[in-house]
C-alpha cells in the first residue's frame, strides 16, 4: 500500500497462508466518529496497565479534537483499518503517528507512533504487523530516520510486539502522582 494510494484491500498473509484482508487508507474527516471511540478503548485498556492513565471524563471531546488535528497537521499520519467481506467498509483499526524532530540526535526526525489499535478479531493475524509497516513507510516518506513507539510500559503485550519486529528502548519516562 502506498499511503495516499487507495489501492484498495491488502491481504495480510503469514507463512501459514492468508490471514484476515484489510484495506489500509488515510482515515478523513469523516471517520472521526468511528476512531473516536477506538481511540478511547485503547486509552481504557491502557487505563488497566497503570492508575496514572486514569481516563478523563471530558475524553471523547479530546479525542474528537485530537483526530480532527492530526488529520490536518502534515507531520501526523492517521491510517484506517478497514475489514473486507462481513466487514467491509467498516473500520475495525487505526494507528496514528506524528513525525517530530529530534534537536540533539541523529537522525534529526523521529517517527513516533502514538497508537495503534485493532479489533480483537483482527489480532494475532499479522494485521498489527502490517499495520506497523505501512506507517513506518509513510513516516519515512515524511522525513523520520528512525521509528519509535510509545504506549504505557507495563503493557507486556505491546513490549513483546515490538520487540519482535525489532524495536528496544532507547528512553524512559517515571511518573508518580503529586
């Protein structure tokens, strides 16, 4: 998939044979209302890895203006998982990045995925793997040299998915409550 191609679906495929089909676009304007409450069930589970991820009340307001930013901020990159078949048209991912510069390092621009989100029917397929691919091109396409990951620490299932697609940590954040 070239992103800003609509190319239409992507069968994700692994060694054993074909996997579940997606259609991987640029999510628009128009599906903030359906990445709305994704992006809040992500941020819910992430609630459950650590207090200090508390959700807020006003959230799904925050996520409405987020999205609707990314979308036209040029250094942001907001994919569409659609489903095919039973699914198709239906968004049943999404995974947001930004491109964001690094003052001090080389190289000088940073591709940052902020969330990545999939139904639990389009898990353990290698749809997150693909998923994980695409945004790298298109953050690459807007000028990162290296790709990173953020999601909350003691989320094990996010550790080992990156790891096995080769990603290790190069910083740390230690929070505690005031």
């Amino acid at each position: 998939m070239s992103v800003g191609n609509d190319s239409g679906p992507h069968p994700v495929s692994t060694a054993e044979g074909p996997s579940v089909p997606i259609h991987l676009r640029p999510a628009t304007e128009a599906d903030v209302p359906v990445l709305v409450p994704l992006l809040l069930r992500l941020k819910r589970l992430n609630e459950e890895f650590d207090p200090l991820l508390k959700v807020r009340e006003d959230a799904d307001e925050q996520a409405r203006n987020l999205l609707k930013a990314n979308l036209s901020d040029p250094k942001s990159v907001v994919l569409s998982a659609e489903g095919v078949g039973a699914d198709k048209d239906k968004v049943v991912g999404f995974v947001r990045a930004v491109v964001r510069e690094r003052p001090f390092y080389h190289p000088e621009f940073e591709g940052v995925i902020l969330d990545i989100y999939l139904l639990p029917l389009y898990r353990r397929r290698r749809v997150g793997e693909y998923l994980l691919h695409e945004v790298s091109a298109a953050l690459k396409a807007k000028g990162a040299g290296v790709v990173t990951a953020e999601f909350p620490a003691q989320n094990e299932i996010a550790v080992r998915f990156y790891a096995k697609r080769g990603f290790r940590p190069i910083t740390a954040i230690h929070a505690r409550s005031l």
